[in-house]
C-alpha cells in the first residue's frame, strides 16, 4: 500500500514536473520572439474623379491636417496625422508631403489660427471643411491638396485562451479600429476622394503586450492608401499584403536589442 501510494506520488510529481516544463518553455519562446498579428482591413472609397490622378501629389503639395476624433475617443486620435506622414514617406516618398509639424507651424506663425480651429469645430458637426476657410489655410501652408483623417472607434478586448491550474497561459487580445481619410482641393472646397476603412488586429500572447492603437491605425491607413494608388473603392487586406504588413512596427527581437548594445 505504502509502494503503491509512493508510486502514485510519484506519477503526479512527475506529471506536475512535466507541466511546469512546457509552461516554462512557452513563457520562453514567447520571450524571444515578438508577438505576431494577424490582422484584417476592410475598406470602402469614394471613386476617383476621371481629371483626378494621385500622382497629382507628386507635383502639388498636400498637407496634413490634426485628425479628428468624437468627444468619447479625444485624445486617442493624437498620432494618427504623424503615422500618416510616416507612411506617406515609406510608400510615395515622390508626394510632395507638407508634415503635420509644418502644416500647425505655417497656420499658426500667419495667423489663422483662430480660423483653423472655427473650421475644425464645424468639420465635426458637417464633416465639411469649409470652402473659404480652406483656401485661406491653404494657401497659408502652401498646399493645393489637404488629407484630413478621422478616427470614428476603437475598442481593445482580452480573452484567455489557455490555462493551467490558475495561470494565465495564453490570451487573445485584439483591437477594432475604424478611421475614416479624405482628400480635399484647397483652392475649390471640392472634397476629392474619401474612404474608410475598419481593422480588426489580433495577437495570441503570453505576456501582456496589448494590441496597440499606433499597429491597428497603420495597417488601416496602409490599406487606405493602398486603395487611392490604385484607384480601388473597396478592398479586404490581410498580412497576405506583405507591403502592408510591414508597416506595423513589431517589438524587436532580442538579436536585434543585442546588435545595438
């Protein structure tokens, strides 16, 4: 009996044992690898005016104005216009791109800052930009075109997925993010081209990376652009989209930490 009780001690340690040594070896492979998405964009577009080419941009500049964002997300939608530099920099680095920072400068050092925020108050309520406005803004920054991007919603969720006695293995943790980008003529008022595009990011972790606003944003406007370059009104994009894909900026590896130490 007393064999058989030791014996069975045995089994349990053993199977215990080898528990902790598959949780020991997923906390480490997690560790020395970044969490990877997978990530879908759907979006939808305005089309493109026949006298109109993206291209365009090559020769006229296009500013970027502050995105907007409804009174229950403000705050969340500080970043979106720089992400939108970033890209537009990485992919048509040929565009004519009048950055965020010198857009607020260039309005504000002549004036119409006053007038920038009337037209924005009004943008949130018409989503219009309003004609007259637009041209004296404009011209101020010295843009014949203007994007003005727009976050409409974002909600981060967690769901677990795996646990071993009381601990935490493996979690789901996903983002929803739905923004919205138009293309606007300064010197007409006339808005040019416009679309929008929803993204879901999902991330299967150990540790408590979440699925941050910056990743989903830039997948949505990677699409987004994607769409406008090539004249498309509606697309689904997944990391199939490798150009895409690489515009999330994923935590660096640990031989990538070490080469720069």
């Amino acid at each position: 009996m007393l064999q058989s009780a030791g014996s069975g001690f045995a089994v349990a340690a053993h199977g215990a044992s080898r528990a902790g040594l598959l949780v020991l070896l997923l906390v480490t492979a997690t560790a020395c690898s970044p969490s990877i998405y997978g990530w879908t964009v759907r979006t939808s577009a305005t089309p493109q005016a026949a006298s109109f080419s993206p291209w365009a941009l090559a020769r006229e500049p296009v500013a970027i104005f502050e995105a907007h964002a409804p009174g229950g997300l403000r705050g969340n939608e500080l970043g979106l216009s720089f992400y939108l530099a970033d890209i537009l920099k990485a992919v048509t680095p040929e565009f004519k791109v009048v950055s965020p920072q010198d857009t607020a400068t260039r309005i504000n050092t002549r004036g119409l800052a006053a007038e920038y925020v009337r037209m924005r108050t009004d943008y949130e309520q018409t989503n219009l930009l309003e004609a007259s406005a637009l041209k004296k803004l404009g011209a101020a920054v010295e843009a014949r075109y203007a994007f003005q991007p727009r976050l409409v919603s974002f909600t981060q969720t967690m769901t677990e997925r795996w646990k071993f006695a009381d601990f935490r293995i493996v979690q789901t943790r996903s983002s929803i993010l739905r923004l919205s980008l138009q293309l606007w003529d300064t010197h007409t008022g006339e808005p040019v081209w416009a679309s929008i595009a929803e993204a879901i990011v999902s991330s299967e972790v150990i540790l408590q990376d979440p699925v941050f606003l910056e990743d989903a944003a830039r997948v949505a406007l990677g699409s987004v652009l994607a769409d406008f370059l090539r004249g498309r009104t509606g697309t689904t994009y997944t990391p199939l989209n490798k150009a895409v894909d690489s515009l999330i900026r994923r935590p660096p590896s640990p031989e990538e930490e070490q080469e720069k130490k």
